[in-house]
C-alpha cells in the first residue's frame, strides 16, 4: 500500500491576492449523518431506556448494575460530540492561473494556508476507491494532501474536478499557444496534470 507524506510548508505570511478569474473555488467538509435534532432525539431515548434498565435491576436488587447504564449513556454522547467537533474541519480549495490556494481549518478552528505553483503542480490520486485512497497535490519533491475526511467516491470525483480546473488555469496562461495547436496529439504536454496511481 503506497502512502503520501505530507510535506508542502504553510505559508509564514499572507501573499496579495491574484487579479486573474478564479477556476475553482471549493469548499470541503466531513459528511456528519445525524443532524444535531437527530442527535437530541437519540440521547433523549438513550436516557429513558437507561433509566428504565437501572429502576429494573435496582426493583430486583441488581443495584450495582445501575451505574452502568449511566455509563454507556455517557459514553455515547461523548462519542457523539468527539464526531461533531472533528466536523468542525474544513478545506477551501481555489485555483487560478498563478497558484492553487488552500486553506485549511481544522477542528479547533486553527487555520493554516498553504500555496501551490498551478504551471508545476501535479494531482495524484493513489488507490483510487479504496478506503486508503489518497488525493494530494505535489510539485519540487514536496506534497500536500486533500480531502483526507472524504470517502473515496467523493475523493475521485473532487480530483477529477480538480484536475480539470488545473488544466484550465493552465490553458488561461497561453490561449494563443492552445488555439494554433491542430489535434490533441500535437501538444506538447503540461508538467503535472492528473495522475491516478493503482497502488
């Protein structure tokens, strides 16, 4: 199983922003299937069959049980609120003819920006719909993961979004260049680009 390294430095200080359209402007977030209602709901049903369990076995005088169920309730909401706190989490992506920009939130609500060169940017998707999957982008020996609270469908389908944005970008730097070239195959081809990796 092959892993990528995260290795691409934050940037030290903020960079003025590019004057040029804006490709991809993406906002990536963890899938949390019970909304908070959802949760209050389930914790209030938790509670009543703990508390119901606990008078039973104290009427039958199984009292050092009770505390258990307690537990259990506990343990579940705080499982609970571990979950919703690590959704917290965020990534932005944008991408435009200079650089592909992003910045990453992370569940205490720490932010990080980082900043990568669109022209030698590379997209890797390693092992693509396996749990493990890894989306990273990478250029002058050093990478940076995305996406790493996404399945591996929405990682798949985020890198080939990506990686048309990237070509894009790319295309935007020379448009005369792209318009006196025949047929595809006379291109001569871009450092990096979208590279999916079977493991």
């Amino acid at each position: 199983m092959r892993t990528i390294v995260e290795s691409w430095p934050a940037e030290a200080e903020a960079v003025a922003p590019h004057e040029g359209p804006a490709f991809m402007e993406a906002e990536l977030a963890p899938n949390r299937s019970l909304p908070n209602p959802a949760f209050t709901a389930l914790m209030i049903a938790i509670a009543i069959i703990s508390f119901s369990a606990g008078m039973l076995f104290i009427t039958i005088g199984a009292w050092p049980v009770t505390p258990f169920f307690g537990l259990d309730a506990f343990l579940v909401w705080l499982a609970f609120r571990i979950s919703y706190r690590d959704g917290r989490a965020r990534e932005w992506v944008t991408v435009n003819a200079r650089d592909i920009e992003v910045v990453r939130q992370h569940p205490t609500g720490h932010r990080r920006r980082y900043r990568l060169p669109t022209a030698w940017v590379q997209l890797r998707l390693i092992d693509p719909g396996e749990h493990h999957a890894q989306l990273a982008l990478s250029a002058h020996g050093r990478a940076l993961v995305l996406g790493s609270f996404l399945s591996p469908p929405e990682r798949g389908e985020f890198a080939e979004a990506l990686g048309a944005a990237i070509d894009t970008a790319r295309r935007s730097l020379n448009p005369a260049r792209e318009a006196s070239q025949d047929t595809p195959k006379d291109r001569a081809q871009e450092p990096g680009g979208a590279v999916p990796s079977g493991g």
